[in-house]
C-alpha cells in the first residue's frame, strides 16, 4: 500500500474498524512513519475528548418559539 492510500484508511485504523489483512500493513507504515504516527496520536486524541461531550443537549426552552417565529418573519417577507 502507498502512503496516500494508508493515509485515508487511518480513521478506520483508529476506530478499529479496518479488517485483520488491512490492519496489519497500516501498523507497519505507521511504526516507520512520523507523519502518519502523528497523525494517529492526533485522531485519537480527538476521539477521546469527543467522548468526553455529552451524548445530547437539551436546547433551550424557547428554542421551537423562536424557530416558529423566524419561520412567520420568512414568510412573511415571502408574502405566502
């Protein structure tokens, strides 16, 4: 495999979802390069402070009255 090629299987290398036959060559291209060993250290760190947001947020209590009411100003300027 060429260095382009295990450059955009190293998100599904860090989230472990290539297969066994692929996983193997990618973790010996990034053992001999810094580039790609960077670049794995910097996708998991991501991941992990994207484990650390919570898994959903509540909006705001007026959230669905100020949509309905930028939703009216719209159409009104519309003139439906």
């Amino acid at each position: 495999m060429t260095h382009e090629v295990i450059r955009h299987l190293l998100d599904d290398y860090v989230t472990g979802e290539l297969t066994e036959d692929a996983r193997s060559p990618v973790a010996d291209h990034i053992a001999a390069c810094e580039i790609c060993a960077a670049e794995v250290e910097s996708l998991k760190a991501i991941l992990a402070r994207a484990a650390d947001l919570p898994k959903s947020i509540d909006p705001p209590a007026e959230a669905w009255s100020n949509i309905r009411s930028a939703i009216s100003h719209l159409l009104e300027l519309l003139c439906i």
